[in-house]
C-alpha cells in the first residue's frame, strides 16, 4: 500500500508539512529560538516546536528540564554552546562515553543545534 | 512490525488537497482555536502519567485527567532487581502526589468502563461520566490468557504468576523463590513475539541466577522460549557464562522451548519435547492490547491499536490518541521509556493541535538497560524517527553495548541503568 506512488507522494507532502510546522518558534524558518517579551516581564526565550520534541527524548535520562536527580549527569544550567560541543563531540566519538554516541548519531548537526539551544533556553528561562 | 500512515489517510489528504489540510489527519474539532481544551488520560503508568503531566507543563490552560485505579504504581522496570533482592517493592513504587499537586492533574482512582467516541465521554466504574476534547488512552498490555492450555488469571495468582504486570504478582514469584529448596529447578516461560520489554525475561534469569548463586547454588534456571534468537542475546549469554556457568539454560523454539500446555496441580509444562517438572514456573502469557483499546474499538487485526505517528492519534477513532505498549508504534520496542518518549510526542501534539496548529515531526527514543548482576550492566539503545515508511530506526545510531566491553564499562552500565531508572521516574511520575 505504501508502494503505491500516489499514496508515498502523499506521505511525503506530511512530512513536509510536519517537518515545516516545527522548524521555528512563530511560524517562519531561522535559528530555531526568538524571543519575546510581555509588558512588565522579564525576556524570555521561547523554543521552537522542533527542537522541544528533540529535546523532550532527552529528559528521559537526564531528567525534567534536563535536572538529573542520579548518576546521570544534568543538563541544566549549561550553555548552548556547552551543549553543542559536547552533542558533536559524542557524535563524532571524540568524547567517550557509555550510550550518548549512540543516541547522538541518530541526529543531525541541526538538530544538536536545536537540542542545545532548547536547554540553554531552560537554563536561562530558570535563572 | 512498521506501520504506516492507512490508505484512508492518504485518501483524505488527497481529497482535500494538501495545503491546509493536515488537520484532516489529527480529529475534526481543529480547524481554529479550540475554546475547549479537556483531555482525559486512560492509565497512569509510563505513557499516560508522562503524557498527563507533559500537557499540563506545556499548556497549563489545558485541564488534564488522569484514571488510574491504582493508588500506588509499580513498575516493570526494576521489578526483575526486587526478584533478585537488589532492591525491595518500595524502591519501585510510585504515587501520584505531585501529579495532583504540583502539575494540576485531576486524578480519579477508577477505572474506564466506557469511552464512547460519538459523545466523547468516558464512563468510570464509579458511575461518574467524564467529557473530553481528546482521549489519551495507555492502558499497557493484556494477556491472552488462553494462548497455552491450562493457564488462567487465577492460576497465574495462585500457582504459576507471570510477573509481568509489577505489584502482587511479583511479591508473589519473588516468595517463591524465597521458598524454593536448594538445587530447586527454575522454569521461565518468556511468549512470542510482540511483547512487553524484549530484554525482561533474560534480565530475570540474570537476576534470579544471582539470588539463587548466593542463596541456593544447587539450583537451575531452564528459559523455555518459543522464539529463535531474543534480545541482547550474545550479550546476555557471555554474561550467564562469565557470572553464573552452567545454571542457566536457554532453549529455542526449534529445541523444545515451545510449551503447548501448562498443568498447576503437578506443577509441569509439556512442550514438544515432553514434559517438564520444576518448584518454580513463570509463564509469561502472549500479549495484546489493553482490555479498554479493545472495548473502544481501538485495536485491528493484529490485537494493537494502529496510530498516526505524528501524534498517535488513533487511525480508526479520531481525537483519540493510543500510546505506549498499546500501539503500533512502527519499529520502537514495547518498553516504560518507550510509552515514555510517545506520551510526551502526543502531548506536544495535542498541544499544538489545540492551538489550531500543525504538530511538530516527532522525535522517538528508547533505551533498555538490563542489569545481569550488580555490578553487570547492558543496554540497546535506539533513535527512531518519522519517514513514508512510519516510525523507523536510524541505522546510523542506537545499538547495544559493545560484546568486548570491559569490566569499567559493564560497571557505568549498571549504574546508569539506577541513575536512568531515577530520572524516568522523576519526569513521570515527580
């Protein structure tokens, strides 16, 4: 059924559409964070849809919010550029560890991007 | 098992045209801006309680229910480590406190007796009827129990548990094991496949192996499988080699593992080969559907509830989602983390979806540690993503722990399958 061209080209315009949907925070394409800021609030940072799905996998093992409770270490209070590195570096290898690298091959470097910017955006939204 | 988007799916886009009709594939009621924002969640154990206290989070101005009859959750995860006295019931129950009282979760200790999805409502035992805007539903497994001739509900609770659901029916195989002379005979019974937690029947014969070393050394453990190969296989065997020689013995299908019947007054299996006597016998039944995804006409052919994997919305019941063990969810494992990664996808889709919007593309993980002793640790992990195809597993990532790992590495292991087991817990129930 799925073989069928119609019927995948369809699948396909989804995929598109999903995929699109979540790229940014208000709708157009860029970096993946904008801001914005309420009268008499603080500024605060707001995710995009995608890069929140990325990073909720995450939470999993690192905890909510990236705070891990255990062993494992926390997210939390890191940089996105903290983060960014550290993600390429488990993807590449270059970093040892026990099953980051497996799970950091599954992504692009975008979406490691995305991940790191969605907890460096926690990170300053909780200070 | 990969599912993919149904034809009727695919039809309904084509019909509408594509732009601006992706809502077609996502319920009926979201066109605009809902007014209304009422969910109510089925089941309270890793998908439901994920999926209930990531609405909440995401969208406080939705009003989030959960049913759960139990007052006190145990999980599945780590009940094999209570079995193996590493750890006791308490280190692996659960409460919904902070559910209740930090995320504003309505929680309702009852049980769904009937969703009916042209009013959606749901009834509860108590008589109460609940209205709902989407219905999550993540009821876990159910077993066939009659898929072996002479097991029942009632001999699983008396004579030959299963221990495959946490709570007494653990308490009850763990005091048998307490109870079993020394140079007593083990037997394990894992189903065929799909099931609940690939690893967990070969975690228990770990874990029962290192009670019975320490405590009974005379003892054996025989895992009679109807399948060909399992999960973490090489792993789990140059484990059973290293940790416990010659007490643990795994037959496949082909060398007799099938059992065909089980009797409880003598307390034996008969598989092709013959019969088999033992002091201890876990039968862990074939596996479907929770009973309430067949009530509400969720599952197909397969006994599973077949979704649309952006949102787990349910392809046959529209603004019902199905996460979890539950669902057909393309190449994911049935596990709590899992269930987990699928609560939150839906409730970052049901999120959207309220606001009138287009949900994000998902992003599914899963990793299952299992513990072979106590300093002895596994995993297979895996990132799973949306394609044509369904939910797949990028090749390029994921996998098992290296079969050379040494014994540093078999330790981190171990401690990150705790340190794993703390976190989930956190993010779904704290």
């Amino acid at each position: 059924m799925a073989g069928k061209p119609g019927i995948r080209l369809t699948a396909f315009a989804l995929l598109l559409m999903v995929f699109a949907a979540g790229s940014s925070a208000q709708g157009g394409v860029g970096s993946g964070v904008s801001t914005q800021a309420k009268k008499g609030e603080a500024r605060r940072v707001e995710s995009s849809p995608r890069g929140q799905i990325l990073a909720l996998s995450c939470t999993s093992c690192h905890g909510t919010d990236g705070k891990s409770v255990g062993i494992i270490p926390s997210i939390s209070g890191r940089s996105a550029d903290y983060l960014e590195t550290a993600l390429k570096a488990f993807k590449s290898g270059a970093r040892y560890s026990t099953v980051m690298s497996r799970h950091a091959k599954g992504y692009s470097d975008s979406e490691l991007r995305l991940i790191a910017e969605y907890f460096g955006t926690v990170s300053h939204n909780n200070k | 098992m990969s599912h993919k988007l149904t034809r009727r799916d695919f039809n309904k886009l084509l019909l509408t045209g594509v732009a601006g009709s992706a809502f077609s594939l996502f319920g009926t009621s979201n066109t605009a801006f809902a007014s209304s924002k009422r969910v109510v969640v089925i089941g309270g154990g890793f998908g439901g309680a994920a999926a209930a206290k990531y609405l909440r989070k995401l969208d406080p101005s939705i009003s989030v229910t959960l049913v759960e009859p139990k007052a006190v959750f145990y999980t599945c995860p780590l009940s094999n480590w209570v079995l193996g006295g590493l750890k006791t019931m308490e280190d692996i129950a659960h409460t919904y406190t902070v559910l209740k009282n930090k995320y504003k979760v309505n929680v309702i200790a009852d049980v769904v007796t009937d969703v009916d999805v042209t009013r959606s409502t749901v009834k509860l035992k108590g008589g109460q009827i609940l209205g709902f805007d989407r219905l999550i539903v993540s009821p876990g497994i159910d077993f066939k129990w009659d898929s072996v001739a002479g097991y029942s509900e009632s001999v699983a609770n008396s004579k030959m548990p299963h221990a495959y659901q946490a709570g007494p029916q653990t308490i009850l195989l763990h005091k048998q094991l307490q109870a079993m002379r020394d140079g007593g005979k083990v037997l394990i019974c894992p189903p065929g496949n799909p099931f609940r937690c690939p690893p967990g029947p070969y975690e228990r014969a770990s874990l029962i192996a290192g009670y019975l070393k320490e405590h009974k050394p005379k003892s054996k453990i025989i895992i009679l499988d109807p399948k060909e190969k399992f999960s973490k296989q090489a792993l789990f065997k140059k484990g059973w080699d290293r940790l416990y020689p010659g007490m643990i013995e795994w037959r496949s299908g082909a060398m007799g593992g099938k059992v065909t019947k089980v009797d409880a007054a003598t307390m034996s299996v008969t598989t092709e080969f013959g019969v088999e006597n033992a002091d201890v016998i876990n039968f862990i039944p074939a596996q479907k559907a929770g009973k309430i995804a067949f009530d509400a006409g969720l599952t197909d052919a397969t006994g599973w509830c077949p979704v649309n994997p952006v949102s787990f919305e349910s392809t046959i019941h529209p603004g019902i989602h199905v996460i979890g063990d539950s669902s057909i969810a393309g190449a994911m494992p049935k596990s709590g983390f899992a269930a987990s990664s699928q609560g939150k996808v839906a409730a970052a889709a049901i999120v959207r979806l309220f606001q009138g919007k287009v949900p994000a593309a998902p992003s599914l993980v899963n990793t299952c540690y299992s513990l072979l002793a106590r300093n002895y640790g596994i995993s297979v992990a895996g990132v799973y993503k949306l394609t044509v195809e369904g939910i797949v597993e990028i090749k390029e990532a994921g996998g098992l722990t290296p079969l050379d790992a040494d014994d540093d590495q078999l330790k981190e292991e171990a401690l990150f399958a705790l340190g794993w087991y703390k976190n989930i817990s956190m993010d779904t129930w704290g």
